[in-house]
C-alpha cells in the first residue's frame, strides 16, 4: 500500500479570477472559502494549519508531500486548526515519526477543514505570485466550477477584514505549561535566579502562538495574556515590566481600537516588543499606514537587516507598514525584508519599544533572530532596576 493518499473523491478549486483546478478531496468534505496564500516552507505543515494569523485562508503548501511526519500534541501553536482549508501536491496517509499521533487526512477530517491534493501546486502558486493573493474555494459536493465560483461572491477582501476578534482570547489567563516540549532550544540569556522574581510580561492578543509564550517562559517571564479590548489601566495593575504585542490574523488597519490602545501604553515607558501584527499596530499607534502586499511574505528563508548584518527569518503575512508614512523624529527602521524593501524592524529613538514583521520565536523555521527575546528581557531588567533605584 502507498504512503501517499489514494482518494478518488473528487474536489475542486476555483479561484476569484476564473482559474479552476481540479483534484482530488482529503480532509473533511464539503465546501469552503477564503484567501488563497501560499506558503514555501518544507517543514512545519502543522504548526502552518494551527497558526492563528492564517484564519480566514487557504493555504497553498508549495513542498510536494505533505503529511510524512503525521500530526502531535506538541506542535499545535493554538488548540485547533485555524486555516479555512489546505492546498497540496501529495499527501501522506501513513506517518512515519515517533512523536506522531494521528495522520494530516485525519486530523483535518476531525476538524472539520477539507483540502485538495493532486493539483499542480507549482502553477497555482506562479497564478498567485504574479495576480497576486485572491479569494478562492474549494468543494468536493460542489464540482460546477460556475456553480463553485458563484461561492466566492458571498465573500469580503480581505483587505478591511477584522479577523483579530475571532481569535483573541475572551478571558484573561496566565500561561503555564508543565511539560518543556522535547524539542524546545534552550534561551541564550540565563535566566534569573529562583530566588528573583520573575519578569511579568502583559501579552496583548492578536492571535498569539504558543511558541512565542514558551520563549518568553523559557528567558524568565510570567506572561499574562489579554483580551484586545482590556483596557490600558487594566494592563498597568497587572504593574509590567513589559507588554508584548502578539501576531494575528487580517488587515491591521481594521482593528481600529488597537492603535488607540497601544497608543495610550506608550506614555507609561514599560518596555514593549511587538510580533507581525503587532508591529502592525505599533506603527499604527505611531501615526504610520499599512497596506496589502501583493501576495504576501509566507514561509522560512526570509532575508532580512538593514547594515552588515543579516537574518534569515521566518514570516507570515499579508500587509506592511508604508515607510514613506513612519514619523522619522521619533521612530526608525531597524531591519527591511531584503527581497522587496519592505520595512521589517522599527524602534522608538528615546523609548524601549520596538518591533519586528517576522516571527522570531521560529516554529518553524530559523532561529537567528531569537536574540530579540534577550533583547526584550534586558530592556525590563533595566527598567525593573531603574524603578528600583
């Protein structure tokens, strides 16, 4: 028997634009839409489909075989899918590793997310690269590409899309994990003493992934994690010594009270490090624009610096800050994506506030910018001390 699925269920994908593809059905059945992304990564399928900045889309996976390390506890970076649907090549129905607890067909199919394979994953993502990211569907009940197609007309852009609301937490939780993940990389920056206490860190929600609080955990810090409508006194009892900004999903410009809040944390001085949408909606706060990408920066090799020095970076998203609009007396660019001069780092001039468009916390993908966290950690360590002095 073949590792690699054998449905004979058919599907079809048809896109905004007329394309029509057609493939075969995995996953759950049925029909769905969204925007069609492409991500290029060979690794990380499972932490890619439980990332909550992909809500509200299709993911188009350019490796060829998807499913081979089958699905785990451990990689989740939420509790559950949160991709409209998943695009492939090939799949795998029988996984081959040791942390494996479930095969990819049959997760999605537990979570109700359908998917296609056996498309040309390669023309679908040259379609995107040069007409750029469009909204798409996928039904296995539905095969009159007309009949598909009329789908996509119930649909918003996701440009002016607030996605931010269905994925933020509702309630206010601390974040704890008993078990360090076996795979876990170790902090460069040692953490402080048993005796110290503990750095808090106040997480304002976008779409936070899990590895970006095991990262803050793993460099000393209590992470407590806020709805997006807390409001800025509720944040300051919780007395911070930092307030992170977490990554999401949609147009960030469409999340109209988080400028506003951030904007009223910045006369406080707590140091403050925003991810992806969070450095989004810092530079909002900063009185800078965003706009829409043509398709998007998705995946694991991402050059990005601004001097001598380069960082290869994991990315995922959709919309940048418009560098013509950054109030340069306050506010400057750290770091550019060098495949297209899109900023991807600012930093306050007088302030410890800064942010980044990538993913540093890597999962997946490289580990060259987790000094950012050290980074982070020092600024509080300073401010902590300063407060005490």
């Amino acid at each position: 028997m073949s590792i690699f699925s054998t449905s004979s269920q058919p599907a079809l994908l048809v896109l905004a634009d007329g394309s029509v593809f057609r493939g075969w059905s995995f996953g759950a059945t049925g029909t769905v839409v969204g925007e069609i992304v492409f991500n290029t990564g060979m690794t990380g399928y499972q932490e890619v489909l439980t990332d909550p900045s992909y809500r509200g889309q299709i993911v188009t996976f350019t490796y060829p075989e998807l499913g081979n390390t089958g699905i785990n506890a451990e990689d989740e970076e939420s509790a559950a899918p949160q991709v409209n649907g998943a695009i492939a090549k090939n799949i795998c129905e029988r996984p081959s590793n040791w942390r494996s607890t479930t095969s990819l067909p049959d997760y999605l199919k537990q979570h109700n997310i359908p998917g296609i394979y056996g498309i040309d994953t390669r023309a679908l993502t040259r379609k995107l690269r040069t007409a750029g990211a469009m909204n798409g569907a996928i039904s296995s009940e539905i095969l009159d590409p007309d009949q598909l197609r009329q789908q996509l007309e119930l649909i918003p852009s996701m440009e002016g899309l607030n996605l931010v609301k269905d994925v933020s937490t509702p309630t206010v939780y601390e974040w704890r994990e008993t078990t360090k993940p076996p795979w876990e990389f170790a902090a460069t920056l040692s953490a402080p003493p048993e005796t110290a206490a503990l750095l808090t860190v106040v997480a304002i929600d976008f779409g936070i992934k899990r590895n970006i609080l095991r990262r803050l955990a793993s460099y000393g810090c209590r992470v407590v994690v806020v709805p997006i409508d807390t409001s800025p006194e509720d944040i300051l009892n919780y007395q911070p010594d930092g307030i992170f900004l977490s990554n999401g999903p949609g147009d960030p410009a469409a999340v109209e009270s988080a400028p506003d809040l951030v904007k009223a944390l910045l006369d406080s001085q707590i140091p403050t490090f925003g991810i992806c949408m969070g450095h989004q909606i810092l530079g909002l706060s900063f009185g800078a624009k965003t706009f829409k990408l043509k398709f998007g920066h998705r995946g694991l090799n991402q050059p990005c610096g601004l001097t001598q020095q380069v960082e290869i970076t994991s990315q995922n998203h959709g919309f940048a800050i418009d560098a013509d609009t950054i109030p340069s007396t306050e506010v400057e660019v750290t770091h550019f994506n060098l495949n297209d001069r899109t900023v991807a780092g600012l930093k306050h001039k007088t302030l410890p506030i800064f942010s980044v468009q990538y993913h540093p916390e890597a999962s997946p993908g490289p580990h060259d910018a987790d000094y950012l966290f050290e980074k982070f950690v020092t600024l509080m360590r300073d401010h902590r001390s300063n407060k005490v002095g």
